[in-house]
C-alpha cells in the first residue's frame, strides 16, 4: 500500500531544503538525500534542455544560498497533482518563489514534475523536470 504521507513528506522536504529563512543554510547533502542514486534532472530555460545530476543542480544553489546574495528566500507548491501506481508515483507541482536578491525583491513562478519511487528506505526522486514562468 503506498502511503500518500510520505511523498508529501518528501516533496515538501524538496522545496523546504531551499529555505534560508531565519538563519537557515541549506546543504547539498541535504538535497542530495532525496534523490535516488543517478537521478536526472532537467531545466527547461528559454526553449532549451539543460540536463544535471543532482550535484550539478544542487551546488551552485547551495552557494546562492549560503553567500548572502539571495536572502529570505523559500519556494512552495500552489497546488499539485500526484499519481500513483504500486511503487512508482508521478507528481506536477506549480510552485512560487520569493526572497531578496542583492537589494531587490526576488519572485517567481514555475513548474516541478516529479518521478518518485519508493525504494527499500522510502520514496525518492527519480527525476526531476522544470520550468519557470517568464
């Protein structure tokens, strides 16, 4: 029986590992423990595929994060849509961004198409696809 609690556990540990709200400095290995090993994530920027491992896509939003450029930030679904069948699950989730880059209000929107599994320790991502709203 798949337990819809635990993807919503790990999606939102997925856009809660962006937070630097309150002092808080997000890590790669924090990201990097909701992804399974080998996962495949890609960016849809100006009608092009940008393709990451996990490394890749975690580390230079780590260092935003933690440099002090982008303060106050945090993302969050809207509103989402999750399919499931046995141990796999398909998830479309729109979300919103804000915070403050250098001295100026940062927003935005987008949307996270999830492929999760549920593995022996629990549900992961198996890939990841996204865009932002222009």
């Amino acid at each position: 029986m798949v337990i819809r609690g635990t993807i919503e556990a790990l999606v939102h540990a997925f856009f809660g590992a962006f937070d630097n709200r309150d002092g808080r400095l997000p890590t790669c290995a924090e990201i990097s423990a909701l992804f399974m090993d080998g996962a495949v994530i890609l960016q849809s920027v100006q009608g092009e595929m940008k393709r990451m491992t996990v490394a890749e896509f975690a580390e230079p939003r780590v260092a935003l994060l933690t440099s002090g450029d982008l303060r106050d930030f945090h993302e969050w679904e809207t509103s989402n849509t999750t399919s499931e069948n046995g141990k796999f699950a398909v998830r479309i989730s729109a979300y919103a961004k804000s915070g403050t880059l250098g001295s100026k209000p940062y927003e935005g929107r987008g949307t996270k198409l999830f492929q999760l599994a549920h593995l022996e320790d629990g549900w992961r991502i198996v890939s990841l696809c996204w865009f932002d709203q222009e």
